[in-house]
C-alpha cells in the first residue's frame, strides 16, 4: 500500500511540478522536457524491477528484499521533502532503486501464499490488489493537497516557511507512511511461514573469482558514467530520452532474446517463455496507454477541465483517485467475486487482455469528445475524465491482476521474481512511451493525439479477441 503511495503521489504531482515556473516553487521545464523526464522515471521505475527480482532471487530473498526496498523508498522521499534539484534527483533514484528491489519480491510472495492449482489465486491478487488500490487512492488526495491547496500554502506562510516549498512536503508525505508500513510488515513476517525466504538452490555463492569480476564491472561502470556526464552538458533533456528509449528497447530486446535462447532443461519452461512473451507484448501496449493519466491526462485537468463541483475547487490531482476508488469501493470486490463465480467457465487470459484493451480503446473514445469539446477554449466538465477513468479502471481489472497471477504461475522456479521483474518491464516501456505521448500536448492537436491512442487499443483488442483461440490452443493459454 504504502509502496503504491509513494508512486502514485509522485504520479500525480511530478509532471506538474516540473512544468511550474521557478518562481512558484517548479522547475520551470517545457512539456516536451517534462514528458521525457517523466518517461524516463516512471519508466525506470519498473526497469528497475528486473534487477531487483533478480537480486530478491539470487542475493537476499524476496522478504528481505522487500524490507529493504521499503527502508530505501522512504529514504528516498526524506531527500524529496529537501528543496533543490541535487535532492530532487537524488530521491527519484532513491524511489527507483527501492521499488525495484520492493516490487518483484512481495508480488512474488503473494503467489507463493497458494498452491499451484488453487483456485483462490485470482481472488487473492483482486483483495492485494485493493492494498494495492488503498495507497493509489488517497496519495493523489494527500500529496495534491499538500502540493497545490492555496489553503496549505497560507498556512506554511503563517508559520513562516516559504509557500512554494508546498511540492516538497508532498513530494516528503510518503515517508511517515512508509515508516509504519516497515513497522507492521516486520511484525507481520512472523506469519509468513517459508513464502520469501532464500533457497540455497537458487543463492549464488560467492567465490573469489566471481567478486573480482563483481569488482571490475562496478568500477567500469562508474568510469563509464564519469566520462559520459561532461558530455550531457550540450544535450537536451528531449535528446536524454530519446538516448533513453533507444536502450530500453535494446534491453527489453536482448532480455526476451537471451530468455527464449537460454537453455532450459525442461521443455515446459521454454513453453513458459513464449507465453510470457504474448502477455508481455499485449500488456506493454496497455500500459503505454493507461499511464496518459499521469502525464497527458493530468495536464487536461489542470489545462482544460473546470476542477469545480457544487462550489468546491479541488487541485487536478484529484482526478487520479477516481481511477483507485473505482476498484476499492465496487471492481475489486465485484471482479473477484465473478472469477470466483465463473469457475472453470471464466475467460482465457488472452480473452481477458482482449477486453482490457477494449475497455481502454472506450474510455479514450470518450476523451476524443472532451477534447473536441475544450477545442475552443471552454474548460469541461470533469465528468468526462471520471467517464474515462471508469472505462479504464474495468480494463485494468481485466488485465492487471489477472497479468500477475498468470505470471506467478508461468513463472520457471529458479526465475520466479524475474519473471515478475518481466511483467513490470511491460510497465516500463509503457510508461516510457506514455510520458513521450505527452510531450506532445502543445504541438498536436488533443483530438488528434486522443483519437490515435482509442485507434492503437481498440486495433490491439480486435487483433488479440481473433487469435485468442488460436494462442490458447497451440500455447496451452491458462485461465488466471
């Protein structure tokens, strides 16, 4: 929950935040530079989820992992509640490296609470799903509060503390809560049993030899980066990212190619692969556009929506709790209930990732009318947006939990947080190209670019709902 808190609070101010001007407390970037400083983070933030699954798998173990990815998140937003840029980009590494190790670990640990052929699965991943949502929920409530209330402001002024600094104490809000989540979990191991701890099997044991080329890779990488910096002087933040998205691709292409040619000692696991590899393909595109909301979709509401109902005002990154409170107050429960209820009769994964792109490809149908609607200038109804984020909310229940409970039980045992770590690089280049996407908010029409996104889902569910039987046939597709 409280992981969830720090993401979606930075989510929902970051892009904000960077566009503001200098003299209101922000960085005073473009919205081409914001995007792909946007992209670059949310993107490395599940990047990141690779290593640290491997790391969970190979070094600590997932519970240990975890305890230590949670310790590092809230020290990374001690550094963000700090004003300048040195401790602003030193707690976004910080909120990268600790969700890396965070992520992969605990989502692993909760396939583990069931046997492979329970059927509580799906509905265990819907209830964490609701933790999940709990954190998603009230950070855009809190950190937009904190960051943008001309109430919170006026206080910070009475006590004599500058009202711009208003953005680091939402950027900072995350680390009280963190701290008591670290509390409750180190007291709740104790019922955890084996789930999360290291198998010697799977451990590296560490020789001589391999700390020395431990040792030689570290310093090359350092000497790598200490040469390139002077470098990116002359480079603009656009040109970063676009260096950025070149290697993430080449990494996610050498990954999955390095997976499917690996030799595998039962031919089951390489099956395995493929069918990751289907999933990965279709989640990617999900995510690329259900992200909008953090960046495009977030600049519509401060841009282009009335943030006014029955008289209150309410800051634009309140629209990023309906997509949470959605899940929490009915989809969660109601998802979870119907997987129960459908037994052996529920859909396919496929045929459930299907329906989660067509529900994404409605909701940006609806944006299409909002944005023709705010064309000439009038500030819309927020209604729109919670239309939107209500479509959207039933493709990620679609989706999402069910992405994750598939891939526990895809998962080859020796890779079981890496394989998790795969699942969030779909998050990752989603998110990478959903901060580009809105890098182009002032220099394409919104229509055009809402138009082109309901086109990409509505194409990619069509393409997925006709091979379904036939991926499910060949590939022995599970139904999770």
């Amino acid at each position: 929950m409280w992981e969830r808190f720090s993401y979606y609070g930075m989510r929902a101010i970051l892009i904000l935040f960077m566009v503001t001007t200098v003299n209101n407390g922000g960085l005073g970037l473009s919205v081409s530079d914001a995007g792909a400083i946007y992209g670059i983070y949310t993107s490395m933030v599940y990047l990141a989820c690779l290593p640290g699954g491997w790391c969970a798998d190979r070094l600590v173990g997932q519970r240990n992992a975890t305890l230590i990815g949670g310790v590092i998140i809230m020290l990374g937003h001690i550094l963000l509640a700090v004003p300048g840029i040195l401790y602003f980009l030193s707690g976004l590494s910080a909120l990268i490296v600790g969700t890396g190790l965070l992520k992969p670990s605990i989502s692993s640990m909760v396939g583990q609470l069931y046997g492979k052929e329970d059927q509580r699965r799906d509905a265990g991943y819907s209830i964490y799903y609701m933790g999940i949502n709990i954190g998603a929920f009230a950070s855009p409530l809190v950190c937009g509060w904190l960051s943008q209330a001309p109430y919170f402001r006026a206080l910070l002024q009475k006590i004599g503390v500058e009202p711009t600094y208003a953005w680091h104490f939402g950027f900072g809000a995350a680390a009280i809560g963190m701290a008591i989540g670290l509390l409750f979990y180190i007291k709740g191991s104790r019922n955890l049993g084996e789930v999360g701890l290291l198998a010697p099997v799977t451990a590296i044991k560490f020789t001589r030899r391999k700390l020395q080329k431990l040792l030689w890779v570290t310093a090359l990488f350092c000497l790598t980066i200490s040469v390139l910096l002077p470098s990116l002087k002359n480079i603009s933040l656009t040109q970063i990212g676009n260096i950025f998205g070149i290697g993430l691709f080449a990494i996610t292409f050498s990954f999955f190619f390095w997976l499917i040619a690996s030799n595998w000692r039962h031919s089951a696991d390489r099956v395995r692969i493929f069918k990751i590899l289907v999933l990965f393909i279709a989640a990617t595109i999900f995510w690329s556009l259900y992200e909008q909301g953090g960046s495009t979709l977030t600049l519509f509401a401060e841009r282009n929506t009335s943030r006014e109902i029955m008289g209150f005002s309410f800051p634009a990154s309140w629209m990023q709790s309906l997509n949470p409170i959605y899940i929490i107050l009915f989809l969660g429960p109601g998802f979870a209930w119907l997987w129960l209820r459908l037994g052996s009769s529920e859909p396919s994964t496929t045929t459930k990732f299907a329906l989660g792109l067509l529900f994404m490809a409605m909701g940006w149908s609806v944006m299409v009318g909002a944005a023709y609607n705010a064309s000439n200038g009038v500030l819309v109804s927020p209604y729109w947006l919670a239309c939107m984020y209500l479509l959207h909310s039933v493709g990620e229940m679609c989706l999402s939990p069910v992405g994750l409970s598939a891939m526990s039980k895809l998962a080859p045992q020796k890779i079981a947080s890496l394989t998790m770590g795969i699942w969030f690089l779909a998050s990752a280049v989603g998110s990478y190209i959903a901060g580009r996407v809105s890098g182009l908010y002032e220099s394409l029409a919104l229509e055009s670019i809402f138009t082109t996104l309901c086109t990409v889902a509505l194409v990619a569910s069509v393409i997925l709902f006709l091979l379904s039987k036939t991926l499910d046939k060949k590939l022995a597709m599970p139904k999770s």
